[in-house]
C-alpha cells in the first residue's frame, strides 16, 4: 500500500489523553466522534487542533473545488 500525499492529515488532539494523532481528513469526523465515545463517554473532549482547523476547512472546500 503506497501512502500517496492525496489526502491531507488532520492533528487530532485530546487534553485529557495526551495525545495527537494525525487522522486522514476523509476519516476525520468518525475517528473524532469515535474516540470520544469510547473513552470519553460521547463527550467532545478531543478536537482538531484550533491552529490548523481554519486550514483544514480551506483544504476540503479547495477539495471540493469550492475555492475557484
Ligand atoms: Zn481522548
């Protein structure tokens, strides 16, 4: 399996784990609501990192080819 640069990874972090993992964007919401359900009880705990999430919308509306 070739990893391929075509979809973009998203950093996932969690305070309370401690922990931020890369998701691709194409599983971003079910990992997202995934772990918070398994450890955090359907709470919102683990996010997308604030400082890239204005990026990411970019990347996925120019994915979508909404920027042209
Ligand atoms: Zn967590």
């Amino acid at each position: 399996m070739s990893s391929s640069d075509d979809t973009p990874r998203v950093p996932i972090i969690c305070p309370e784990c401690e922990t931020t993992t890369r998701i691709p964007v194409d599983d971003l919401a079910e990992s997202l609501e995934r772990h918070n359900e398994q450890l955090h009880d359907g709470e919102d705990v683990a996010h997308i990192d604030p400082d890239i999430a204005d990026q990411i919308q970019n990347m996925v509306a120019e994915d979508m080819g909404l920027l042209e």
